[in-house]
C-alpha cells in the first residue's frame, strides 16, 4: 500500500535509462475504470491502488458494485475437489457425479 507505479525505460543491456510517471497527464490521473462485465464506469479512478477498492479481482479487473455484488455473498464460495476425482473419471456425467456426491459429503 502506498507504492508508487512507474513506467521504466531499459535499454539493450537491461539498465534504466529513464523513469517516467504512470500518468503523465492530469486527464490520464482523472480517468475512471469501467466495471469489466457491464461496461459502466465504476467510482474508482485507475490510479487507485487496488487495496483501497471494492469490487477489484486480480486476474480480471475492476467490478462496479452492481456486477460484483450479483447473487449472494455464497456464490462466490469455491470449494476444492482432489484432482484424483478427475483422473479416475473420464466421462464428465460421472465425474459430475462424484463432485456433486464430494460435495455433499464435505460441504453440507
């Protein structure tokens, strides 16, 4: 928290040869990111630190409120199944079979 975000140039023998500012602009520091399901511009200026946001998935992107809060608080429970249960089944309504059964034995 707290970093600072920096563009580097490196020349051909790897060494820093100038460092720029993320946002060279006032406008670029005063864009908003879009939710990337819907589309719609989140509060979140793009250079908040994403610490300090709600709704950001690393890997993904920045949600607005709406998208990241869809359905329950549950269903963006994960559970883990043993790998074993996918090597030992080789059609997917079996393996199916065995999660959901993995599933009722561990979870419920």
């Amino acid at each position: 928290m707290g970093e600072q975000h920096v563009r580097l140039t490196i020349d051909e023998n790897n060494l820093v040869t100038e460092i720029n500012p993320a946002y060279t602009t006032i406008k670029d520091a005063e864009q908003f990111d879009n939710c990337v399901l819907c589309g719609n511009q989140t509060q979140y200026k793009t250079t908040t630190h994403i610490d300090m946001r709600y709704g950001y998935v690393e890997g993904v992107g920045q949600l607005c409120g709406h998208c990241y809060s869809k359905g329950s608080p549950s269903s963006r429970e994960m559970m883990m199944i043993p790998k074993n249960l996918v090597e030992q089944h080789s059609n997917n309504m079996e393996l199916g079979a065995a999660v959901r059964k993995f599933y009722w034995e561990n979870y419920k």
